[in-house]
C-alpha cells in the first residue's frame, strides 16, 4: 500500500470570506449562521496513510499534479 497519497485540500468559508479548518470545532453557533458557511476545495495535499494525518505542515498545492510529484518523492 502507498503511504503518501493525493487529496482535495478543503476549508470552510464563510459568505464573508474567513476560513475554517474542517479538522477543527465547528465554525457555526447557530442554524442562521451554519447557512453562511459552505466546504469550498482550496487545493491539493498530501495524506499520510500511515499515520491518517493530512497536510504535512505545507500550506496546498495548487494542482493535483505538484502534489502528486511531492507524493512520489516522499513514497520513493
């Protein structure tokens, strides 16, 4: 099995443009404010199989093809 594979990097963002991490508490205290928040895609990562872990302390790449390249480099 490899242990570095490729995924969406995601955030959540609200109508006013700050994010969230989807990996943190949620970014809503009410139903009114959950509408304001949607899961909006922001790039590619790396996830670590091994450890279920994702980013690995880089910010996304912003193709799948860049993080796929640092996926083969860290799988080889």
């Amino acid at each position: 099995m490899t242990r570095y594979t490729v995924v969406e990097s995601k955030v959540w963002k609200r109508d006013d443009g700050k994010t969230a991490s989807i990996y943190s508490a949620c970014p809503w205290t009410s139903d009114d404010e959950k509408a304001r928040w949607s899961l909006v895609t922001v790039g590619w990562t790396v996830k670590d199989t091994a450890l279920n872990t994702f980013g690995i302390g880089r910010a996304p790449f912003k193709t799948q093809e860049q993080a796929q390249a640092l996926a083969d480099k860290l799988n080889s």
